[in-house]
C-alpha cells in the first residue's frame, strides 16, 4: 500500500467514532423533537374534544333547565361549570399551550355558537306572532321600474303608512 492509502485510512479510523456519536446524537434531537410534537397534537386533540364536550353540556343543562340561550347569566355558569371541569381534567394541556380560563371560556362559547349554529330549533330572534306575520303578508307592494336598458332593478319594496303617533289610532 502506498503511503498515501494508509494516512486516509488513519484519518478514517481516527474520525469515523465521532461521526458515529454525532451522529446518534442528531438521531435522538431528531426523536425527541417528534415525540414532543407528537404528545403535544394528542394533546391538542385531547383538549379540543374536551371543549367541544363541555359546550355540548352547557347546551344540554340550559335545554334540561328549560332556559334560553339569551339568558345570560344561565348560560355564563354553565360555561364556568364547563370550564372548571377543563381545569381540572387537563391541566397539563392547559399549562402546555398557556391557556387561562378566560381563554378557555371564549373557546367554550365559542363552541357552543358552533352547536347553536347547528341547531335548526334555535332561533336568534323571537318567533314573530301570527297577526304580524299576517300584516307584513298583506303589505301592498310597488312595481319596479322597468329598465329599457336591460338593466336589472330592484325587487318589489312593501309600501308601510306610518301614522305621525303610532300611538294614537287614526292620528
């Protein structure tokens, strides 16, 4: 062998045990990297579930109370009942992601918004009464103007005769 060949492979053994470690080292950074990420989405998912859990139980106590979603003060000690319960079952999650029980109640409202969303028997507004509904379906209606240009205009408008005192009959 020339002389040549030997200090390559001098150099080769000298340096392949630190190629080697550094090598295991980056392979464990590169684990535990994963497995910090990986527990944090579990936990994550954990915590996103669990919320969502406790919006649906703020909906089913105020439905099982006979409340409405307007009554707030109902409403906001369910939230805080639902919230409580997070503290308690996830406070790892919680001090991971840095969250606060307020955070947490705005993500709980939040969640129930969602479910009421969902719900086709909650309604925002009052149901309207029979006999205005009747009313407003009688209101008179103007044409639109028809456009030479063929230009679309807009849709017929209720015409409404407001008395000067709405109070006052025939004013």
């Amino acid at each position: 062998m020339s002389d040549a060949a030997i200090n390559a492979q001098a150099i080769i053994n000298i340096v392949q045990p630190f190629i080697l470690d550094a090598g295991g080292v980056v392979f464990a950074a590169i684990t535990a990297y994963l497995a910090k990420h990986i527990k944090n989405a579990k936990l994550r998912e954990a915590l996103e579930s669990a919320i969502q859990r406790g919006a649906g139980g703020v909906y089913e106590a105020i439905v099982a109370q006979a409340g409405s979603i307007t009554d707030v003060p109902l409403k906001n000690a369910q939230i805080a009942t639902a919230v409580n319960s997070l503290l308690v079952a996830y406070p790892v999650a919680i001090r991971t992601f840095g969250l606060t029980p307020e955070t947490l109640h705005e993500m709980v409202r939040k969640n129930l918004g969602t479910l009421l969303a969902a719900d086709p028997n909650v309604t925002v507004l009052p149901p309207v009464p029979p006999l205005a509904a009747q009313l407003i379906n009688a209101l008179p209606t103007v044409a639109p103007n028809p456009s030479p240009e063929g230009v679309a205009v807009a849709p017929a408008v209720p015409v409404v005769a407001v008395p000067a005192n709405p109070m006052q009959p025939g004013a």
